[in-house]
DNA sequence: GTTAGCACTCGACGACCGAGAGTGCTAACC
DNA sequence: GGTTAGCACTCTCGGTCGTCGAGTGCTAAC
C-alpha cells in the first residue's frame, strides 16, 4: 500500500512524464505547486518506488519514468477522469450531429476523429455480423451462372456473396426460393443457418423447387465463409510522432501487427463490455509490449457488435484517451441505436 | 541519344543501385561479366551521364546513384521484363485458384500478395461502382422508422443505404415502390439514377403510391452521397524496411499520405487503361517525391472497375513489380469476369 | 579511344573530452 | 524521526579531431 505523499509523487511523475517523454528528476517535481518537499526527499521516495517496482530509473543518474506496473497504479487509482477540452468535444458533436447512411461509414468515421484527438492510432474491429439474425434474404441473378446472395440481419448489416446457378435452372424459380428462405429462415441467427438451411429447409424446398441442392449447397458454401472480421485502422502515422518510436525498428513490428487482421482479431477478441486498458506487456503480442492498448465495446440491438481500439506508446494520455473513447463509444452506441433499432 | 554503352553502364548501375541500395563505384561496374571496360573509361561515361542528368552524385568521392531522369530512361528503355521466379508464380496461381465469393475479398487478398511478394506496398482502390448500372433495387423494412435500400449494380457490386421511413407510411406500399423503381431503373447508370428519380419515376410512383414524395427524398438523399472511394492497403511496414526510409521523418509523410483516403484517390484518378508509372517528381504528391507508384487498372463487364497500386521507394526492383502487377490485374480481371460476368 | 597511376575529397567511425543533469549518501537541522 | 543541504559520483550527450577507405578527376602513357 502506498502512503498518500508516494501516491502525490507517483502521480506527478507520471503526468510529467506522459507529457514529456523524458525521465522526470527530482527537482523539477519538487518544484511542482502542490508539492511541498525539497529535492532530496522526493529522491528517497522514488527509491522506495523503484524498488516497489512503480518506477523505473533508464541508467543511474538520469531521472525515473514509470514501469508499466506504476502505469496500471495510475491509472486504476490516481487517474482523474472528466475533463475534456471544450474544442475536442465540439469536433465530437458536430460528427454525431451530422447525417450519415452507413453503418461502416458511421464507425470508421468515429475512429478517424478519435486518432485525431488522441494523436494516436486508432482500430475499429467489426461490425461483427455473426451472432446477428436474418432480417431478409434476397437473391439476385446477374447473369445465366451468376446470381447475388443479400443477407440482410436485424442491426440493418448487408451481406453479399456470390453464388453460381446449377446450368439448366429455370430462373423463374428464384423468387419460389427466396419467399421459401425468408418464410423459415428470418429471427435464425446467422451462425445457426447453414445447418438450418439443410434440417429445416431442404425438404421443403426440394417439394416445390427442382435442382434446388445445388443452389442450396452453394449457399452453404457462401455462408461457411463466414465474413472475416474486418478492421479498420486510422492515424496510423501517429505513432511514428511519438519519441520513444523515433527508431524505425520499435514501430516496424507495430505497424507489421497493424497491418495483420487475424492478429489485430485475437488481442480484441475476450470482448469484455466496457472500456479496457491494456498496458505493455498486459497485452499478449509481442510487438505490444511498449505500447498500451485501450479498448471499448459498442452495442446495436442489445448485442455487442464491435469493439474500437487506440494504440498508443505506455505513456499514453490516459485520462484525455479513456474519457473520449467512453464518451464516442456511448454516442456510438446511441447513433447506431437511432440508425438501426 | 545515349550509346549503347552508356545504356550498358546506366543499365548496371540502375541494377546495381536497386539491389545494394548504396552508390555504385566506377570499379565494381567494371568488374562486372559483360563490361568489358576499364574502371576509367566507366568513369568518363558517368561523368557524361551525369552531366546529362541521368545520374546524381551524392557527394563528390561517393559512387553514383540514379536520377528520377534516370529512372525514367530505365523503366522506357532498358527494362528486361518477362521474367518471373517460380515461386512468387506459385503463389499468383495458388491464390487464383481459390474460390472466393466476395469481390471485395478477392481484390484485397490481391493486394496482400502483391505486397508479400514484392516487399512494398500496395493500395486497392475502389471498386469504383458509380458508373457501374443498376442491376436491381430492394427495400427492406428494420422497423417503423428504419429500411435499408440495396442496390445491386451490373458488376454484381451490392451497395446498402438506410433510409428514414416518414411516419404513417404504409408498409405494405414497400412491394409497389420496389417493383415501379425496378422497372424504370434497371440498366441506369448509377449516377444518373438520383434526376431519373426526380424526373422519371416521381410522377408515377405518385400515382400507385401515397406520401412517397418523402421516400423519393431520402433515397435521392442517399445516393447523394456517392460512396466515397474505399482505400485498402497492405504491407504499409515494408515501406521501414527500406533503407533510404530508416529515418522516421522520410517516412512519416509517407504513411501519412497512405491513411488519407482522399489523398490516395487524387494521386489515382488519371486512370489511364494499363500499367503505369510514376517515378519521384512525376508524383503529383509533395510525399511521394522520393517514391515510385506502379498503377494498374482492372476491368470488369468492359468497363474498369478499380485501380491497384504499388508504392516503394524510387530504387524499385522495378522488372518485378511490372511483370507481376501484369500478372495480377489480369488474372484479376479474367477472375471477376468469370465471377460476375 | 582506352587505361594505369596518383593526388585529392569527403563521409563514416571511433576516441576523447567537457558540460550538464541527476543521483545516493552523509551529516546537519527542526 | 522526518526533512533538507551539500557534495562526490555516474552517466549521457554533443562536439572535436584524426584515421581509414572508397571513389573520383585528371594527366600521361599506351
């Protein structure tokens, strides 16, 4: 447990040194309003830090910065959270006000406006479609092989997948199919489909619909790929400002992982509502470990459909990054409900 | 003019350059199989290349390093295309072969492979749906305030709008507003169909259909807002492997210019049919000065659909990049057409 | 026209040095 | 006993200097 006067100094280190990417000395907290205690006793308190493992010393006579343990003390107990910059949050309501028509269009957006603000970089995974349900099924033929599958679910997400037409089928039939399909198949949640479509389907269809089982099949088959999640990333030059990435070879491996979907997908994916931070080597991935990952859930529907996420180097700006992803994640949330519910 | 054995000794330097990426000497040109000169004499002709801008000395006693000028005559005139490793072949085929069923997909999977194989980074533009025609057009209600207007084009591109429904609207109006809109739409060029709403299918729809002045609104609102270009890009952390970009500033302008959609898209536009090359300067863009950008456009149904590009430094293995963007856009547009054709 | 020889140039690299910032420790102070 | 002034010590950073090597340009010989 730390005494208050250890929390008074871990806090301004902290902030110090968000701000100044340089290790803070002991006279320039000292020198802090608020702090009442020369040089010397501040250096006692920091070596006790040090060694309680909150601060961290780069080589011996330079000052401290935090360790990523003294980053998680900060921000579980000293962060004050709440204030935001009054131009900051006029960006944000101008967007929310504005008027838009696509979900993707909507998130992206937001994610452009929080690497922004933060100047940091920001990743948008989803919407995940997934666990939706079908709202309608269309099918559109293109061509004498080719048709469009439309998958439409209840959070308004549009689907699309290519199918190809057995040769020989009397196109007359589709619309027989689709009022069939959406009969049966609107409330079932997307991942249930594929077998429904064969346990429940099938049958019926095959009664009124000849050659019907390849069309089946090739819906199946459109449905097994189930849509990879898609990720979004903006301000991905951002992280080539900050000082502790001047090195070209610290942000390579960062931008190999912000480049790679899958991987962006399995640090996102234990979906904990809420908003979540994970600092350096809390974060699973290699090449995360200087970097804090904060992230939060937005919800459609009662359902979470994606997450957001702002990459940063661990001295983040914690209090100006968590209050702004909770306030655009909540808007988010609110927008989409609007648009969609 | 240049003589053969000036285009002999630009040729080896360019090649030389592309490989090592430092300046190349008068003695290891000549030491090399096929130059049959003296380093002196290689000397001379350097000295007259350069003083015809075709080559740039770094500093003086440094080796000589290509021009953008230089660059240009290599990628005219002394380019051996044609050759391809097996390997990187293999992978074109593989990927190929593989069935896919979103054009999307199919188009950023290119991209990744492109940027795999080359070691640089590729952009994916489009696909560019506005001059694409009407296919078929659909509504599907969420709730009592919400539908979704899908559109399907001639290329099988499925784009979806939500719209408002203005209260007391009748749903069941829904089928007669689709199946008016279907038949005097179908085959309109997408932007031509926000007037031909206005002008054609108004009156009618008028007349079967009760306070759908409010539906047209939203629709023509809808397609207002043409979607914008969508930007995909792979392999972004190639471009700090390279060693003329191992200074964070070189690049940051760089990637910079890779996030901003719009920024990409002015760079695009002049979509010439086929292969092209923009060497240093010849980038409109003040960051891809010291950048090479290959462009390539692909085709679907007759008209191009899209543009991919190749971005690297200006010392681009140039010979592969071509011949592979070749074999891509290609193969990419006998795949889409086999696809949606 | 081509090439050997040679003086010259310039950047890269390592060694060295002083300045400055910050520490840890000790002893004095309240 | 907690706090603070004083001081020796440590370590990095930036600048200077000299050496090394690669490569050139010129001249004279072939």
């Amino acid at each position: 447990m730390l005494t208050e006067r250890q929390r008074l100094i871990l806090s301004a280190i902290v902030d110090d040194y968000i701000r100044s990417a340089e290790p803070v000395g002991s006279r320039s907290i000292s020198k802090k309003s608020g702090v009442g205690y020369s040089p010397a006793t501040i250096r006692n308190e920091m070596a006790d830090l040090e060694e309680l493992g909150y601060l961290e010393q780069p080589h011996t006579s330079a000052g401290r910065i935090p360790s990523a343990k003294g980053y998680r003390y900060y921000v579980d107990h000293l962060l004050r959270l709440g204030e935001v910059d009054e131009e900051d949050l006029r960006t944000v309501r101008e967007f929310f006000s504005r008027k838009m028509t696509r979900m993707e269009q909507i998130i992206q957006h937001a994610a452009t406006i929080l690497a922004n603000l933060t100047n940091y970089t920001s990743i948008v995974l989803g919407p995940e479609v997934f666990s939706n349900s079908l709202k309608a099924f269309q099918l559109v033929p293109l061509n004498e092989q080719m048709a469009v599958a439309i998958i439409v679910t209840n959070t308004g997400h549009v689907e699309n997948r290519t199918i190809s037409i057995p040769p020989g089928f009397d196109m007359n039939e589709f619309e027989k199919i689709v009022a069939i399909l959406n009969a049966k198949l609107v409330g079932v949640p997307l991942h249930k489909l594929q077998t429904k479509l064969y346990t429940e389907v099938s049958e019926e269809l095959n009664r009124y619909v000849n050659h019907c089982e390849m069309i089946i099949d090739a819906l199946a088959q459109a449905l097994e790929q189930r849509t990879e999640h898609r990720a979004f990333t903006s301000g991905t030059s951002n992280m080539l400002s900050q000082p502790e990435f001047r090195d070209v070879n610290k942000v390579k491996s960062i931008l190999e992982w912000l480049d790679e979907t899958p991987a962006l997908v399995r640090s996102f994916s234990p979906k904990q509502e809420g908003i979540q931070v994970r600092i350096g080597s809390e974060n699973a991935d290699e090449a995360l470990q200087n970097c804090s990952l904060i992230t939060a859930t937005y919800v459609v529907d009662g359902t979470t459909v994606g997450t957001i996420g702002l990459l940063g180097p661990m001295r983040m700006d914690y209090a100006k990054a968590i209050t702004l992803m909770d306030i655009l994640s909540k808007n988010l949330s609110v927008m989409l409900a609007r648009c969609y519910n």
